[in-house]
C-alpha cells in the first residue's frame, strides 16, 4: 500500500465509515468507530504544483534531493526521449512502461551490436595466425653448431643471421614470392600469372637501431690507459646513433627519420624503439636476397651498438581474403645475448564477402541506434543540468556514446585507408607495402569496440532490479559497496605487501617477479589460483614455500572469504527490510500483465492460469500491505497472527462472502472494541504467567532466608567451640 492511500485515508475518511481502497483488500477487516481506531501517522505528499520537487532515488533508500527544472520542460517532456531517470518524477506507472520501452530499445540496439561483432571472422584470423607461427616460430633451423633451434632459441648474432638466411628458404619453399616472367614485369600488365596458397605483398624490410657510443659511463676503476674503453647503453630516443656508419653507402648504412621509413613506434621487450633507423628493402630473388644478407653480414651490420633488429613483412592468403602483417623483433641488450620476440596481426582489408549485405544493414542499424541515442543524452542533460553528473549510469551510457562515435570513425578511416593503400600498392613486389598505419587504425578499433561490447553489456546491471529477486540483489550491491571499498584499503595494503616482498626476494632470478609490476601480477594470479610452487621452492627451499603459503592464506583464504561475508551480511540485512515492507509493482509485473494480454489471443487456458498466478500475487501484495497498516496502527506481530490464524487469513487463500460474514457477527457480538478483545486476551496470559513468576519468586526467596538461617546457626556453634 503506498504512501498515497494512507494519506487519503486520512484527510477523507469521515468518522465511523471506512473509505478509500482499503476497503477493497479482499480480507473482511471490520471498520473500526473513528474514536476507538489508531490511526496511522500522516505523511506529506508533494504536490506537482510545486516548481522545485522533492525525489528519492528510486526504492534506494538514498538522501533525498531537490531539482529545479523549468516549469514547462518539466511539466511536458518529449515523449520519445523520456528516460526512467526522468519518469519517475511523474509517476510509478509512467516510470513502470518507460523502463519497460528503454529495456526494449537497448535490447535491440545490444543483438546488432553483437551480431556485427560475431561477424569478425575471429576463427578464419585464428588458423591464419596459427599457420604463420608455425611456419616461422615453430619451424626448426639447422645452426653452425649443429644443434637444430626454434625462433625462441635465438641468442646470439649468429643465430641471428642464421634464422634470416633459413626465412629466406621458407619463402621460396613454401612459394611465398609470385611467380612472375620477366616480361610480365616490364609491362603495364596489372596481373599475376598464379597466386599461391600465401603471397608476399611488397619488399620484406630489414631495419636496425643504434646506439651511441658514449649513451653510458665507464666506471674509473675499469677503464684502462692503453685502450678507450666505449660504453653502449640501453636504447632511448635521446642515445640513439643517426651517424652513418661503415660503408656509408644506401640506407643500409645512413640514418632514415621515421618520417622517411613510414614505421611507427614499436614496444619491446627491454625497451621502446622509435621509426626510424637502418633500413634494407630486400629482393623477392632467394639468390640476390642471400647474397645482400651475405654482404650485410661481412661488413658488420649488426654490431655492439645495435639494439634491435626488425624484419618486416606482409602475406596475403586469397582464399580466406586476408592479409597477415608480420614484425619479427631482435632485442640486443647491453647484457649481451638476444630476446626475440614476434607479433602476427591478422586483418581483412577488402569486401566482407556473402554477407556483406548483411554486415551493412547492422551497420545502418548501428549508426541509427546511436544517434538515437545520442539525441537521447542530449535531452537529458539539458533536462537534469547538474544533477545529471551525479549518476554513474550517466557517466556510462555517455563513454557508451563516445565509444560509437570512436568505432565509426576508426572504421571509415580503416575503409578510407585501405583502398588508397591497395590501390596504390606494388603488387609486383617492387618496393615495401608499409601496413603500420593500418596496422594501428586497426588496434584501436579493436579496442574501441571490445570496450563498447563491455560497456553495452556492462550496463544491463541497470536494469537488474526488473523483478523483486534481482532486486534484492541490485540493494544488496549497492549497500555492500561503501563497506567493501574500505575493506579494499586493507586488502591494498596486504597485497603490495606481499608484492614487495616477492619483488625483493626472488626478483634477481624469477621472470615473475623481475619488476615490480610484473610481481604484482603475479600477485594477483596466485589469488585466482595461478601459481609457480616449483620455481619458488628451487630457488629458496626456505623462503619460497613460506612465502607461497602466506600468499594463498591471506589473499585467497581470509580475505575473499570476508569479501564473500560482507556481501551475505548485507543481503541478509536487505531480505528481512523488503520483507517487512509493502510489496511494490515491480517491471517484471509490467510485463507479466503485457504477457498475458498477449496469450490470452491464442491460449485461453494458458491466459487462465497466467491470471489465476497474477491474482494471488495481487493477493500476496495486499496481505502484506494489511500487515504493514496493523503495524503502523500500533499492533505487535502476535497479535496480528493471531488474528488472521483464527479466521484462517492466509497469503493464498481468499475470503469469501460467508467468511466475512462470520468475522463480522463475532466482532458485533464482542462489542464494539473489535481486535481490543485480543489484545485484552493477551494482556490477561501475560498477567497469569507474571503472577505464576512472582509466586515462584516468593517461593525461592523463602528457601534462601531458610538457607542463610541455618547458615548463621552453624557460624554460631563453630565460633563457641573455638
């Protein structure tokens, strides 16, 4: 029962007669004579007249707070853009059908949005990135030293070379360079005689970075007088060598701006490399690619300054229509040794094949969606002017908004781009197709959209409260956040903790723990489950297991299990409230009476039962609504029990005509004081079990004057005999 009824009732009911719906619960409560009656306590409702309005955040139980909105705009919001934030000033049943028709809308707005997403040939991408690891990580290659090594072994500047000489003969074994006629390629003819299984689109491109010689200082205590002792640092943008260096000759040999090479930044392993550098544009000829990789190597190409070697090349697969752009990368620290490491990004360039028509439509959806959408925000800030930024679901469906804007335009960039760039490439190989710009327009649509697909599903949270169980759960949340963000300061503070010590103790010698980010990861792994036992006990026997079970007993034992205890706390606390109070109209009854509207066309039977499921909620619902009014009216819950046992009133079972009759007849023949005679009954039991306490109590009192007499008795004759 609302706020509203209880009001009515009490500025319009005229003494000795029961009005307003009260009167309509369908469980017989006799009216009461006005003198003898409790009545609830009044309660303020605001008018609609006023300009500014009191609102509470809705069956939140947030602080209450006023808005001042211009009297028109508020009085008459446009229909098509009125948000569940902003019906629920207007009313439950206008709040009730907005959310219903925003559920819809965004539902539909999430199917396209997921099936573009399902349309990424992410399975084609897949064998495509598998089949070039394995042709170039995987594949095995015959060293000097007769030891047979994988891309992963690499280590030394020989390996190096050695693994670029073995690429060579993977290229013409496995027919990456296009079979083409000398005459074809002195033509203008723009075809090529057979594509293979994988083409090499453009120019492999070697390209290497330095260092220069004074990017770090020799200790005076190893310098020696005879010799200049040089000292080559890590890399950095400031340290890096642009002087021309042996031959002089090409720009093998002569320092490239990354304007000039058209390479972006590339993240290392140890360092962070710029464009630019010494670069090689290879031969698609096996012969003349060996013999520059040949000449590279006798005149020292790779040296002590170098930093970093990359190889740079694209393949091109015409039965899946993709194009595969591969960045090997030789990290040469001032350690020594090599870390190689590579990166395979797969993309389609061109039309989406069958179902580009189908792509297209979602995409036309998606655009409209948007700006649906967009008008929609809009329209809301200029509704809620400040207040609008006082909401965390605004902040979302904002960053929402924005995100789409990203995709779109990263996606028409990508479109734009890739027909200048197909166009204008060579596709008899005679010059290096740079893929490094497309190569970024596509990792940030990428992470645009996988940050759009989470924050669209991310937001379905805000509809959780859409039956009285999700409910329950969206309060429990709410009112467990500011506990369990205290709780995480304790959890913090543990956590660097052990991260610290993890990174002191076994920094030196285990990858997991070489900085300290990398042990905060690792960290955090051992709290979901993920952890190195073995590394850490052949390391330190002592130290390593100790330190392994203090992890796991504080981060995954005591406190996930108090994170977990917070949360049954609240839950508790939030069940025994929402059961105590009046049962509300929920969006799930919204759309059960829709439902059954619906089937009632087809299925009479199914209609029914549908509505025989809805009566007895409404019954339940104002069970609970007659509980809650006996309440306020100042009975306790025996006596209401009471009560509704001895007329059989039930949550499930309703009265008839002939029930109602009884309780009438018995409360006229008790008099007028009605439900009085129960609580004089209960009034009556306490008074007979006060007077059988009492009694008792005299009884125990009497024994223990008895007891103490014959206690002083005995202290008497002790102290005459001594």
């Amino acid at each position: 029962m609302t706020s509203q009824h209880y009001s009515h009732l009490n500025n319009h009911s005229e003494p000795g007669r029961h009005s307003g719906p009260d009167s309509h619960l369908g469980f017989g409560e006799p009216s009461l004579p006005s003198a003898n009656r409790i009545m609830p306590p009044p309660i303020n409702v605001p008018t609609r007249e006023h300009k500014s309005f009191t609102t509470t955040d809705f069956e939140k139980g947030k602080s209450k707070v006023t808005l001042d909105y211009y009297e028109e705009i508020r009085k008459k919001p446009i229909k098509i853009l009125m948000t569940r934030e902003i019906a629920q000033h207007f009313g439950r049943e206008i709040y009730l059908k907005t959310t219903v028709k925003e559920i819809l809308i965004y539902t539909l707005f999430l199917i396209v949005l997921s099936l573009m997403v399902l349309e990424i040939p992410s399975f084609d991408v897949y064998i495509f990135t598998s089949s070039i690891a394995k042709i170039f990580v995987y594949n095995e290659f015959h060293s000097k030293l007769k030891v047979y090594l994988e891309y992963k072994d690499i280590s030394t500047f020989e390996h190096i070379w050695e693994y670029l000489d073995h690429m060579v003969d993977i290229f013409e074994e496995d027919a990456f360079f296009p079979e083409v006629t000398s005459d074809e390629v002195d033509s203008d003819e723009s075809s090529i005689i057979e594509i293979h299984e994988n083409h090499l689109i453009g120019l492999p491109r070697l390209r290497l970075v330095r260092v220069k010689n004074s990017s770090c200082v020799v200790a005076k205590e190893m310098k020696t007088e005879d010799s200049n002792t040089l000292c080559f640092g890590y890399f950095s943008s400031s340290k890096e060598d642009t002087v021309a260096f042996n031959k002089k000759v090409g720009t093998a040999w002569n320092y490239s701006s990354p304007e000039m090479t058209g390479m972006h930044t590339v993240i290392g392993t140890i360092s962070t490399y710029t464009g630019g550098g010494f670069y090689e544009d290879c031969p698609t000829s096996s012969r003349q690619f060996k013999m520059l990789l040949k000449d590279l190597k006798e005149n020292k190409w790779i040296d002590r300054a170098t930093r970093a070697v990359f190889v740079d090349f694209t393949v091109y697969n015409a039965n899946i229509n993709l194009f595969c752009i591969i960045k090997m990368i030789f990290e040469i620290p001032p350690t020594g040794g090599v870390f190689p490491s590579i990166t395979i990004h797969t993309m389609r360039l061109v039309d989406y094949g069958t179902k580009k028509a189908f792509l297209l439509g979602c995409v036309i959806l998606f655009i409209s969606f948007f700006i649906f959408y967009t008008i929609e925000e809009l329209y809301e800030m200029t509704y809620f002017k400040w207040e609008f930024i006082k909401s965390f679901w605004n902040f979302l469906d904002v960053s929402i908004v924005m995100t789409c804007y990203m995709v779109i335009a990263t996606n028409l960039f990508q479109y734009v781009t890739a027909n200048s760039l197909l166009s204008a490439m060579d596709i008899y190989n005679r010059s290096f197709a740079n893929f490094d710009q497309m190569l970024f327009v596509q990792v940030v649509s990428n992470s645009s959209l996988s940050f759009l697909i989470f924050s669209s599903w991310l937001k379905i949270l805000k509809y959780v409260g859409i039956n009285h169980s999700m409910y329950q759960l969206q309060v429990t949340l709410q009112l467990a956040t500011r506990d369990m963000l205290w709780y995480t300061v304790i959890f913090g503070t543990v956590f660097l903790t052990f991260a610290f010590e993890g990174y002191i103790l076994f920094g030196a010698q285990l990858e997991d723990y070489c900085t300290f980010l990398s042990s905060i990861w690792t960290i955090l792994k051992a709290g979901a489950g993920s952890f190195d036992y073995v590394s850490l006990e052949r390391h330190n026997p002592t130290l390593g297991p100790l330190f392994f079970l203090l992890a796991i007993f504080f981060l995954s034992y005591i406190f996930i299990v108090l994170y977990i205890a917070i949360l049954l706390h609240r839950y508790s606390q939030v069940r025994s409230e929402i059961n105590a109070a009046p049962v509300k109209m929920k969006i799930g009854d919204v759309l059960q009476n829709w439902f059954v509207d619906i089937v009632a066309t087809f299925s009479i039977r199914l209609a029914i039962r549908a509505r025989d499921s809805l009566n007895k909620r409404k019954m339940r619902q104002k069970f609970q609504d007659v509980r809650h009014l006996l309440l306020r009216c100042g009975f306790t819950e025996l006596e209401i029990n009471m009560f509704l046992a001895k007329y059989e009133i039930s949550e499930d079972r309703v009265m008839t005509e002939e029930d109602l009759h009884n309780v009438m007849l018995s409360f006229n023949s008790k008099g007028p004081q009605g439900l009085g005679l129960a609580r004089e009954m209960v009034r009556k039991n306490v008074d007979e079990k006060l007077k059988i306490l009492e009694e008792a109590v005299a009884v125990a009192d009497s024994k223990t004057t008895t007891v103490l007499e014959i206690l002083e008795y005995i202290e008497s004759r002790m102290n005459r005999n001594t």
